[in-house]
C-alpha cells in the first residue's frame, strides 16, 4: 500500500510545493493544500453524506417494523427485505463512497510526511541514502524516526548537508541542495517550528499545543457531527470518540509538528465540510425529496398507463346529461299531470243556478 499511497502523494506534492512556492511558508501552504484537496474529494464527501442521510432514514423505519413485529421476527425480517428494495438501499453501497477519499487522504499525509520524495520530487535512492548518512552520525542518528526520516533531513540539513556525500561526491546537487535550503526556512508557523517534535522540546516552546489541538478538534468534531445526526452515543460509539482521539494525539505528540499541524487543519476543514453537507443533506431533506421524486414517478407510471373503458362503462360527463334529461322529463310529465288534472276539474263545473 506504500506504493501506492507515495504514488498519489507525489501527485498531490505538486499541489503543496505550488502552496509553498506562493506563499513561502509551511503552514500556510499545508491550509491551501487540504483546502484544495477537500475540493477534490467533495463529491465522493457529498455522496458518503447522502448516504449516511439515507441510511439513518432507512434505520428509523427498520426500528419502526422491529417494534411492531416484534413477536414475529421472520415477518420482520421480510419486511426489513421489502423496505430494502423499495428504499433502494444496498448493505455495501454505503462503504463505497468512503473508500477512495480515505485513499486520497493517506496519499495527501503521504505528501506531507514525505516531503523530499512527494513534494520535492528528488529521487528515492538519493533520499535513502542521506537518510541512512544521518542516522549513522552519532548524537543525531539515535534519535531520528525511520518513517518520518525525510522531515529530519530538512530539519539538519543546513548544518549537515556537508556530511551528505557518498564517494567524495554530494548526495543533491546544486539545484536541489538550493531548493531544499529554501524549503526548510518556511517551517515557522505562528511561531512554532513544524520541523520540530512536541515530545523533544520544552514546554515553552508551545509545540504541546499541536498533540492538544489534535485531541480537542477530533473529539469536538465527532461528538457536534453524532449529535447533529440525532445519533444516540453508547458503548462502543463512546469508546471511539475518545479513542480515536487519543491515539492520533499520541501519534501527533511523538512525530514533527508538521504531520500534527495537518491532522489539525484536515480535521477542522473536514469538519466545516460536514456541517455545510448536512444543512442541504440532512435527513428530512433526504426523505421530502425521496418522498417527491416518489410522487413525480407514480404520476408518470399512471400517465403512461393505457386507458380502457370497461364494457358498460359511462363517462361520468355523460351520466350527468341522462340524469339531466331524466329529471327534464320527470318534470315535464308532472307539469303534463297537473295541467290535465286541472282541466279534469274545470270541466266539471256547473256554475251557479239563478
């Protein structure tokens, strides 16, 4: 998977090298970069967020069935299955849209913790090779860390750039030793030094703030999103909230401020993110419009459905001008009745003898 995840992060290390170039700090170009890449993997965001809308839809109606037949589990189960294919709802569907943002976004950390390979695009074996110049060297090589090595180089580079030769010969040559000087004078930010790892400086230092921030935006975001949901937070829901946050904190602790610092902005954007996708993908926004779409298709299914009369049928505006003629006539007869009856009467009349 490191191939990989270095593939795409060398891909993304154009876009953080860009960042940099523009603005010539560390800080602010890990901010454009993870905004940048937030924009890119929206959409995969928009649909994991309809999905999740969907599902919790689909889990209140499932609560709903389980409640009312919860005496007959095989007639729930079948309507479990039928609220299924009628929802259009796929047990998988809702892993999909989460795995290729999660691929970016280890490509994107790539990037960052291997800035000399991903970002600056020297070349592996000359990367190797210093790395393994550095560790040998006593006092410096003890306490550098394998997998975050190239942040080390960078970090030592201006005092030991002379010790980097192999067969009397530099390890970079003259474009990339300018360009990895360059680099390095960009890693203050806001007056901490992301070259730096939280674990080795002094308090006054404020590099404790990262593995803090770390451990407060992660826990806050989670729990303002779950309860956003309208999700119920329980036992093993619980659990991770705070365990995630930990771990990631730990890690942000024992590693260079730069990693940590992008666990920070990555978090916060990803948060925003999440709150903008719920406002117009909630799920009452989700079910009206499902609910709509519902209604738009019936008619259509109804519209292009043939007619034909039944045998004996009468079309309602022609059984209104029967009754119509009927009562006409029905009137007339009786108007017929009374006039003949009358004329029965005078006819009788004898008048008045004098």
């Amino acid at each position: 998977m490191d191939l990989v995840f270095n593939f795409i992060g060398s891909i993304f290390g154009y876009v953080l090298w860009f960042a940099f170039y523009l603005f010539k700090n560390y800080g602010i170009a890990i901010i454009i970069f993870t905004l940048l890449t937030r924009l890119i993997i929206f959409p995969f965001s928009m649909k994991q967020q309809k999905s999740m809308a969907s599902n919790m839809r689909f889990q209140m109606k499932q609560r709903e069935i389980m409640e009312k037949y919860k005496n007959n589990r095989a007639k729930a189960n079948e309507e479990i299955q039928n609220l299924m294919e009628k929802e259009n709802i796929k047990p998988s569907f809702g892993c999909m849209p989460m795995i290729a943002p999660m691929i970016i976004m280890f490509g994107v950390l790539y990037s960052v913790r291997n800035p000399l390979t991903n970002t600056l695009h020297i070349a592996y074996e000359k990367v190797s090779e210093a790395l393994n110049s550095i560790t040998a060297l006593p006092g410096i090589g003890t306490g550098i860390n394998s997998q975050y090595g190239e942040i080390s180089i960078i970090k030592y580079f201006s005092s030991l750039k002379g010790y980097l030769v192999v067969d009397n010969n530099p390890l970079f040559n003259s474009a990339e030793t300018e360009k990895i000087d360059e680099f390095s004078k960009g890693f203050n930010f806001l007056g901490l030094d992301l070259l730096a790892t939280p674990s080795e400086c002094s308090f006054q230092s404020m590099m404790w703030l990262i593995p803090v921030l770390c451990f407060v935006t992660s826990v806050a975001s989670m729990f303002i999103i779950q309860k956003m949901n309208g999700t119920k937070m329980q036992g093993c829901m619980i659990f991770m909230i705070f365990f995630m946050p930990l771990l990631s904190t730990w890690i942000a602790y024992i590693v260079p401020g730069a990693v940590g610092f992008y666990w920070i902005v990555s978090t916060v954007i990803g948060f925003i993110q999440s709150l903008v996708l719920n406002i117009f993908y909630n799920a009452s926004i989700i079910e009206a419009k499902t609910e709509a779409r519902r209604v738009v298709l019936r008619r259509q299914q109804e519209a292009d459905v043939a007619y034909v009369e039944a045998e004996g049928y009468v079309a309602p505006s022609e059984l209104m001008k029967k009754i119509n003629t009927a009562d006409k006539q029905i009137k007339s007869g009786n108007k017929k009745q009374k006039r003949k009856k009358l004329n029965n009467n005078s006819s009788s009349y004898q008048g008045r003898k004098r």
